[in-house]
C-alpha cells in the first residue's frame, strides 16, 4: 500500500471544495490535493445546463457546467492538484484517509482535512413510497445526468414531487428534454411557490404521494390530499426533489458528531468539526444551499484553515447550538469562545411572516429580534449571530427559535 503526505487533503471537488483549494493553494499552504469519486470535477453544476450559476460569487452568469469547469480551471491555476475516480473508504489515523482508484489502495496524510461530499436527495426507496420498480422513476440529480449527461429519452408526461427552487428548475430540465411537466406535488400546506416559469404548471399543496402504478414502465402516480381525498394522475415519468441529506459517511465514521437538526457533521463559525484538524463545509453540513452559497463557505473555510496550519489552535470548549419551536436547522450549531460576528442559516420547517427569533442560555435571553424576511422550507434565513460574544462558555447549550411572534413590535 503506498503511503504519502500532504499539506491540506480535501474531500469532494465540488464547488465548497474546489474553492477551498483554490484560496489555500493560491495563499501559499502548501500541498493542496482535492479526491474526487466521481470521474470529472465540479460536482453537480457540471450537469445543470441552465444559467444562473455564478451570480453570487463570481457576479456574473453562467451555465452549470461552465460554472464547473471555471472552478476547476481556477482550482488548477493555484496550484491544487486534483484527483479524479478516487473514493475515501474510511480512516486509518486522527487526519489519515484510505482510498482506493484504478491504481491501487493509499493511505494519505494531512495537517488539515477537509470535508466537502456534498449531499444528496433521498431516492423513492428511502422515502417508503409503495409499488413496483418500473422505469421513469428518478431524483433530480438522476433526471439531470440523463439528460445532460448522456442523451437519453425520458418520457411524455411527468409529475415532480416538491415545489421549491429545485423542483422549479426541474421543469425547465424536462421541457428541454420534451417532457411535458403535469404538476408539481408538495406536503406542505399553502405553499407559495415563487414566480418564473414561462409556462405555469399546477401546485398541489397538501398532498402526499402513496403509491406508484406501473410494471414495466410508470402508468400513474397515487396521491393522497391532507383533507382524505385522493387521486391517480396519469404520467410515464416522476422525479423526487429535495429532501436533501448530508453525505455524512467519513464524518460519522471518524466518530465527529452530527447536528440532529441538520443530519451534518456539528461545526463551529471556523467549519472546525470536534475531531482536531477537520473542517467541513458546504452541503454536507446542511442539505443543499446553491452553488453560489457553498462556494462562498468554501472561501471562508479556507481562511480558517490556513490559520490552523499557522498556529495549530483548536478549542477545547464549545456550546451546542440547539433549534426548537418552528427552525428546522440552523448552521454552524456549535459557538466557541471568539465567534462574535458569527453568521448563521437557518431552515424553518414552514412558512412565517416576518418571524421573530429567540436566543437563550440557560434560562438567559441573549437576543430577539423580528425578522423582516419570511421564513419557510424552501430557503435558509441569512442572520448575524450579534449575540454570540455573550455565550458563556462554561453554560448549557444555546437555545435559538423562530415563532410567529403576534403582536410583538
């Protein structure tokens, strides 16, 4: 088995990861080597063939694999070394990976690992939904290779289950690929799903898929309204969106632990996870924010890890961050000594108007305040953690929650 040692070793080459490198490689860290399972880098942009990409953090637009192929030709430029058809199957040490490629078995070393796999969407299967296996049956992730990826022909009619930003651009996926989209199906009671397709496509809100019909190929899919009613929409073709979880494995098997609101590895404003010399970033801590999003973490983490290299600090006390009443998650979920000016998501499990938020300790109110923003399933509250400097460090975890809050100013 070879044996090598590098400087940082970064987990997934999407884009947190590949902007991890960049920034670490171009500010001198040394050694920067990013492992990719997959055979091309840039993660799932690479497959995303609409515009939009890029707005956030690179101020202009472009297409989902040319967002991927500038992250990868930037990661390159500075000097990271990138490895492709590579998988991390487990820990041989503190900061030691075994992988294994076409070329064998390796253990590899680091100063600093960091995670950034990614998440994916839960499949049929996982969701318990009943019935046969018949073809027509994918998440996004698989409508999107099949189409961008490989050129195949997927049906006539589909029914998307979820209504949020990714299910919207699911239609735009299978129109391109002349599929007629029937409706957009979603638990959720009353959502309002944002303005932007051309052509509307109906929203069944408050309703559940029970079954799907079909042998050799998808006949209907079952539905089931909250109020009892039920129906069977005639389609070849469904795709499950969203429901996004963390790719948690090496995190969980290295022993750090899981936030339950976000099922990702428990990480601290610095992405510093409780094993020494881990970071995490992007959407293996939270499910899936865009593209944009990840990249900027990935910025940020990096800043953070180049000054572990300098200075090998960790800290040794940190609060959990703990989410009740209507906050589905929030990130990061740990507050360590220092972590003023902390900047913090947060994912309600429905949607409130103008929500007010609470923090406290242990009995203490550290901060409320009203939120102008809606909140809802769909997208993460950006919020300033301006309370996080009076975090006493020695008390119980931080309690922090949305409410609807009537008749508060």
């Amino acid at each position: 088995m070879n044996r090598r040692t590098v400087d940082v070793l970064v987990v997934g080459a999407g884009p947190a990861g590949l902007a991890v490198a960049t920034a670490l490689a171009g500010t001198g860290a040394g050694s920067v080597e990013v492992l990719e399972r997959d055979q091309e880098t840039g993660g799932v942009p690479r497959h995303c063939d609409r515009g939009g990409f890029g707005l956030r953090d690179l101020r202009r637009p472009m297409s989902g694999p040319a967002y991927a192929r500038h992250r990868t030709a930037a990661a390159l430029r500075a000097g990271a070394v990138l490895r492709t058809g590579v998988m991390v199957t487990g820990w041989a040490g503190p900061l030691t990976v075994e992988t294994t490629s076409r070329t064998g078995l390796e253990q590899l070393s680091a100063r600093a690992v960091v995670l950034a796999t990614g998440a994916r969407e839960r499949p049929r299967s996982a969701r318990l939904v009943p019935g046969d296996r018949p073809a027509g049956v994918y998440t996004t992730g698989e409508l999107q290779q099949a189409v961008q990826l490989y050129g195949q022909r997927v049906g006539e009619r589909a029914l998307i289950v979820g209504a949020g930003p990714v299910a919207r651009a699911t239609v735009g996926t299978l129109r391109r690929a002349g599929v007629e989209p029937v409706a957009l199906v979603t638990e959720e009671p009353g959502l309002l799903p944002r303005p932007g397709l051309r052509r509307p496509v109906p929203v069944l809100t408050g309703t559940a898929v029970t079954a799907l019909h079909g042998r050799g190929r998808l006949t209907g899919v079952a539905l089931r309204r909250h109020d009892g009613g039920t129906a069977v929409v005639a389609c070849d073709t469904v795709v499950f969106t969203g429901d996004w979880i963390p790719e948690h494995e090496l995190a969980r098997t290295a022993g750090i632990a899981l936030d339950a609101g976000t099922r990702g590895p428990a990480v601290d404003a610095s992405f510093r996870t409780a094993r020494p010399g881990v970071f995490a970033v992007g959407n293996v801590l939270h499910g899936v924010e865009t593209a944009g999003a990840a990249a900027l973490e990935g910025r940020r983490a990096a800043v953070r890890a180049r000054r572990f290299l300098d200075d090998g600090r960790w800290p040794e006390v940190r609060v959990p961050l703990v989410t009740e009443g209507a906050l589905r998650w929030a990130a990061p979920n740990l507050v360590a000594p220092g972590d003023a000016g902390t900047r913090l998501l947060l994912r309600a499990e429905r949607r409130i108007v103008r929500p007010v938020l609470t923090v406290t300790q242990d009995g203490r109110l550290l901060h409320r305040e009203r939120l102008l923003r809606t909140a809802g399933p769909e997208r993460s509250l950006v919020v300033p953690a301006r309370w996080a400097g009076r975090v006493d460090g020695e008390g119980g975890a931080v309690r922090i929650g949305l409410g609807q809050g009537y008749g508060w100013g």
